[in-house]
C-alpha cells in the first residue's frame, strides 16, 4: 500500500471477499435460539443454543473457541446477548458475528448456502499496517485457481481503496516458509 493516511477511517479496509476456490474447510460455529437449533446443526461445525451461553462465560474458554472457529454465526434474536457474554473475546481478535459477512442469521436464511458460502469467504482488513494479507490457497491447488482467488481479491481491494491501482505498490505471493515473490502485472 502507498499514499494512505490509515489515521484516517475513511481510507481504513475492512472487506469480504468471495473467492472462486475454497482454499481450506473453514469451520463454523452458530449461537442461535431453539426455533433454529435443529437445522443449523445439520450444516455447522458447533451450534451453540441461547440457553446454554451462561456455561461459556470461561474466558479462557472463548479463547480456546476463536483457535478453533474460524467464523461465528449469529441467529439476529440473540445477537444482543451474543455480545454481552462473547462480545469482548470475538471483537478483539475480529471473530464477532458480522453482517457484511452475512454471519448474522435473519428469519428464513438458506442456512446450507451460508456454510457454503463461508467455505469461499476472506476478510480482508488495512487499518494498523499498510498492507493486506490474505490467504488465497494452498499448494494442493492447481496454479489457475490461486491465480483466480488471487485476482479476486486484487479487484476487490482495488474497487475499495479510494485511488485505486495508485494505492497498491506492489503484490506478493508466497507460501508458508518461503520467501515472497513479486507478482508483475500483466497486460
């Protein structure tokens, strides 16, 4: 990133981005209310019912919670208390149910579709340091599929930085313990 004065909320990221390839299972936990406890159990990882927040007050616990999940999921009618008992845990560590990511559940969601879609989802976050990383796949991937989830990912950034292709100084790609290398833009 270039040019960005992150002091400045208006010029701070913070976006999903749907990529074309799931790089990885994420995995999904649900706090919801009894009406929806038995069909989002049929799709995510962990559901956690209303009733039973109080035995997850443990600090230590909700800790343990957010290394294992990747993405928390709220029914909207509990959201209240989902951020009164998990609020101060999730929202450090960005784990808090999101709307823009479509983690809080509203009546008649396609509860399948929204697993599915979180299997596919980043978040992609600039505010502290100026630059976004972002893992786009894995090295059982096929060269095409990195490149496409990579590509997503640039034009969203792109689309969400206020000059655009001006803000971005360089790309890099690497993988796990390796040295990065330098993607050069093409026509």
């Amino acid at each position: 990133m270039k040019d960005l004065d992150l002091k400045k909320p208006e010029n701070q990221v913070n976006l999903f981005v749907q990529l074309k390839y799931p790089r990885k299972k994420v995995k999904v936990c649900a706090f919801v209310a009894p009406d929806l406890f038995e069909e989002a159990k049929k799709y995510f990882d962990k559901v956690i019912l209303v009733d039973e927040f109080d035995k997850y007050k443990d600090v230590k616990m909700q800790k343990a919670m957010t290394k294992e999940f990747d993405f928390f999921v709220a029914q909207a009618t509990v959201m209240p208390k989902v951020a009164t008992i998990f609020g101060k845990v999730l929202g450090r560590r960005g784990k808090m149910p999101n709307p823009k990511a479509g983690c809080v559940i509203a009546p008649g969601v396609n509860l399948k579709a929204l697993y599915e879609k979180l299997q596919r989802l980043v978040h992609i976050s600039i505010k502290d340091a100026m630059m976004a990383q972002v893992a786009i796949g894995n090295e059982k991937m096929a060269d095409e599929e990195v490149a496409e989830n990579g590509l997503a990912v640039y034009e969203a950034l792109v689309h969400a930085l206020q000059n655009g292709e001006r803000n971005i100084k360089k790309v890099l790609l690497k993988f796990t313990m390796s040295k990065p290398v330098e993607v050069e833009k093409g026509d």
